[in-house]
C-alpha cells in the first residue's frame, strides 16, 4: 500500500470513458471535492481515461480528461472507475485494462460505481472478492466473471482495499463512507448533511427499500395506494380481510389479484413493510426493540428478531450494532 506524507493531499482518481453516466462522476466527486469543508481530508481530484482529452458522457457533456498513463508512479489515495452505459464497452479496452491494474498497484484503495464493476472484473481486481453492481446487472457480473462473489442486494461492498457499489446514489453512499474511513463518522455525517442527504447510508442495506421493491414489482401500480396506506399503519391490525377492504375488494379476490400483480403474498408484503420500518428506526433512534416492534406491528420483538433473520439474516441488536447512527 503507497505511503503518504503529511504534506500531500490525497489524490483521488476518477476513472471515466465514453458514455459513462455523469452522475456516476459527479456524485462522488462532489462528495470528495466537499469534504475539506467539513473538517476532512482536501483531497486532489483527478479526471482520467484511457487516451486523454475530451470525454462524451451519456449526457452529452464532456468532460476534459488527463491520460492514465501520466499517473504511472504516483502515490494515489482513491482509484474509481465510474459506470454508465459505456462500461461494457470500457470492460474490453485492453489500453483501459491495462493502465487500471497497474494504478490499482499504486492506490491506497480502488472501487467502482454501478456497472464500472465490469471494468475491475475484467481486470482481474475482483477475483475471490465480494462485490456489487447495478441490482439489472448482477446476474451477468456474476455469470460472466465466477470468480466474483457477487452480492446483489448491498448498497455498496468493501472487501480489503477494494469498494464496490450499486448505482448512482449508492456511488455517493459509498464515496461518504470512504471520507468517514478517512476523516471519522462525524465528518462524514454533516458532509451528508451539507449535500441534503436524507441520512448515511450503511453499505449491508438494500438496494432497494420495501415500498419501491413493491412498486418495481407492481408495473400497473394498481396496488400503489395501498402500499402508502400500508407504510402509514403498520401497526394497525393488516389482515387480509383488511386489505382487501381498503381496496374494495373481496377477499379471496384480492388476495389472487394482489400475488399475480406483485408476485408475492399481502401477508409477505406486510412482513417487508414491517421489517424495512423497524430497520429505519434502529439505524436512526435508540428505542428499544420491544418499542420497535410495537410500533412497526410486531406483536413482541421475538417476532421482530425472526422476521429480520428471516428476511436479513441478522438479529435487530446486530443490525442495529453495526448500521446504527453512533450518538455523541
């Protein structure tokens, strides 16, 4: 790993190609740029492809770029390959490939945002490693590079020295957690605060939360009003016969109607609600379980606790242990 002296700012390398998402560059680059603002590190920030020179993005904004070549021999803090539509193509750039390992060997750590994963795959910087994607583009990750360990359902994954995220917020998400990793959580918190962020996201939660895995799965968004009135009475009493109620249905053809819609049970749906409410309050308060589970319509937090190691794999203690908001 490069050493650094106390002399030098950090140099984070912003990895781009054409036709990369723009906010996939500018989302973690705006959290680098801020974060000597809120007492961390004043990073230097480097925009670089392959050849150099101007940039299309899939937006249609260039981005002028230095040669990756030109950084050969440089001590780097941060290498992060950016995604977008253009990284498959970018995963067969044997010059791209090529100057992305060798600056691997000179960085303190190395990541990618969305589907800039390809590019570390196709590299070799992912064999044996956890990792994520884009949740549209974990399956082919996976099948096209076996070697990856692949976990789709994180909002980013750290394994070693290497970063991986989903897409372009969970790139923020991740960019955050590395200034926390630099600069200490508190930096990190009001840097997320300073960019309006709704809270500091931990990379073990999903990629999606239960309302809008609901509605990715309801593409009519027949059932949409009922998941809002869901999420605003969890802790009411649910029955399916309630349900079906609220939507002026009969019972046994809600329940017929809802699963062929959303692919899953109301009972199910209600489960997901319930755990994604609890998990909000035990990463953002320090109620209680018992209180947890009451207000989300556990009936005790033993039913919590097996909900979540159902749905999870981990106990409300443990996840509150390792996602919870640390208080001062």
């Amino acid at each position: 790993m490069p050493s650094f002296s106390a002399e030098s700012r950090p140099i984070v390398v912003l990895v781009v190609f054409p036709d990369a998402k723009l906010l996939d560059i500018t989302g973690p680059m705006q959290v680098f740029s801020d974060a000597k603002i809120c007492g961390g590190e004043d990073y230097e920030i480097v925009l670089a492809s392959a050849e150099g020179g101007t940039q299309l993005m899939d937006t249609g904004v260039a981005l002028l770029t230095e040669p990756l070549e030109r950084l050969r021999g440089r001590a780097l803090h941060t290498l992060l390959i950016s995604g977008g539509w253009g990284a498959r193509a970018a995963s067969q750039d044997l010059k791209l490939l090529q100057e992305t390992v060798l600056l691997a060997d000179q960085a303190a750590r190395i990541g990618s945002v969305c589907t800039g994963a390809f590019v570390l795959a196709a590299g070799g910087l992912l064999d044996g490693r956890r990792a994520v994607t884009h949740w549209y583009s974990c399956d082919d990750l996976a099948s096209q590079h076996p070697s990856v360990k692949v976990e789709p359902d994180r909002m980013f994954v750290k394994d070693g020295d290497v970063w991986t995220s989903a897409g372009v917020t969970a790139g923020i998400d991740m960019a955050l957690a590395m200034v926390a990793e630099d600069s200490g959580r508190k930096v990190a918190v009001r840097l997320a605060q300073t960019l309006v962020m709704y809270m500091l996201r931990s990379g073990g939660q999903s990629q999606f939360s239960s309302a809008l895995l609901s509605q990715t799965n309801d593409a009519s968004g027949r059932f949409d009003a009922l998941h809002t009135w869901i999420g605003d009475n969890l802790a009411r009493d649910l029955r399916v016969d309630r349900l079906a109620e609220q939507v002026g249905m009969s019972e046994r053809n809600f329940t017929r109607v809802y699963r062929k819609t959303t692919g899953r049970t109301p009972a199910k749906t209600i489960e997901l609600f319930r755990v994604a409410a609890a998990r909000d309050l035990l990463e953002d308060t320090s109620l209680p379980v018992a209180t947890i589970a009451h207000r989300t319509g556990f009936e005790d937090d033993e039913r919590l606790r097996r909900a979540m190691q159902r749905i999870l794999g981990v106990s409300p203690s443990e996840y509150r242990k390792r996602f919870g908001i640390e208080k001062d």
